[in-house]
C-alpha cells in the first residue's frame, strides 16, 4: 500500500497530477480541496496517498491533508458512493462543512454537488451520522458552526472546465456556471471557486 509520496511536482491538471519520485513519474487523482495546497510545478511536494485496486488496473488519490483521507475512505464505504463521487465532495466542500452538513441532515445541500441525487443524500447522511464523531476524534477535525457551503476554484478558463467536466458536470452545466467570470481575469483556482460556489447557492 502506499501511504505518502515525496517528490517534484511536474504537472497538475485537474484532477490529475503527476509527481517524480526519485525518477519515477506518479499519476494521480486528487480533489480540488488538494489543488488549491498544490506549490507551483517544479517544487517539491509531499502528499498522502489512497491506492485504489481494481479488476482494470490501480488508481492512486492524492490528499493535502489526513483529514481529506480519512475522509475520502470514510466517503467511498457508503453505499452508492464511488472514489469519482467522493472527489466531488472534498472539492466541493471543506472537511468541517461536509461534517456539519451529516450533523445537521441538510441533504439539500449535498444534493447541490455534481452526480449526487436525492436518494445519495440521505443515504449518505444515514450512514454518515455514526462516524462524525469518531471522525472528529481521530482526525481532530471539529464541524463547529461552520455552514454547509461549497468550497472553491483552480487554474484559467480552459482548464476550470476541465475540472468541472471531471466532477461530473455536464457541459452546458459547466458553462453555465462559468458564464461572466471569465472576464475577471481571475486563475483558474479562483474560476472554479466561484463556479463551485455558484451551483451550491444556485436557487
């Protein structure tokens, strides 16, 4: 299993980056909750790691922090809920948020988030209830009165695109909620953000 890596970042395309380890090039799948951590291509980097196994090869996910890990593991045993799904969530949510979303039921939130249906929501937030606690205590993460919110952005138009399409938005929907922010001249970081944000607080 692996656990960490340590290397140079190479490329970061959301949700994907590429990390060299001692000359060997790692691929993997992170959230945007992760990007918006990520040092510049070319700096050094380390990152925790979740390896996916599967019948058509291996997948490794990359986390900036334990809490997003834990999460993730934590998000990928409900039912319904995939390592894509999952993703979405951590992108679209901070750790706290998502807690304070299951402690408080609010599936209407949730169900704001790319691929996440009614039927999800309230499965997840079931299954979810027990572990809020545990979670808070194993990773010292605290729900508080943190709002159930999105969370935010990542690197130019194209590429901000590109990053919704990979959490599951359908183009027109990806286009939508990019429409006006491109003239802000804002990173695709801050593009995403907004993006993010906007469908979460969409009426």
């Amino acid at each position: 299993m692996i656990g960490r890596l340590r290397g140079t970042l190479l490329e970061k395309q959301p949700p994907r980056l590429l990390i060299d380890v001692q000359g060997v090039g790692y691929e993997l799948e992170a959230p945007m909750s992760t990007f918006y951590e990520l040092p510049a291509q070319g700096e050094s980097i380390t990152i925790r790691t979740h390896l996916a196994i599967k019948d058509d090869g291996h997948i490794l996910y990359g986390f900036h922090t334990e809490q997003e890990r834990a999460l993730f593991r934590s998000l990928i045993r409900v039912s319904g809920v995939g390592p894509k799904m999952a993703l979405a969530f951590l992108s679209g949510m901070r750790t706290e948020e998502f807690l304070r979303c299951v402690q408080r039921r609010d599936t209407a939130a949730l169900i704001r988030l790319p691929g996440v249906g009614k039927k999800t929501a309230e499965r997840l937030v079931i299954e979810m209830q027990d572990r809020v606690s545990a979670f808070e205590t194993q990773t010292g993460t605290t729900a508080g009165a943190f709002p159930c919110t999105t969370n935010g952005a990542s690197e130019s138009l194209t590429e901000a695109m590109s990053a919704l399409l990979a959490l599951g938005y359908k183009t027109p929907e990806a286009q939508q909620l990019l429409a006006g922010l491109a003239e802000a001249e804002l990173s695709s970081e801050e593009l995403i953000r907004l993006a993010l944000r906007k469908a979460v607080h969409k009426s």
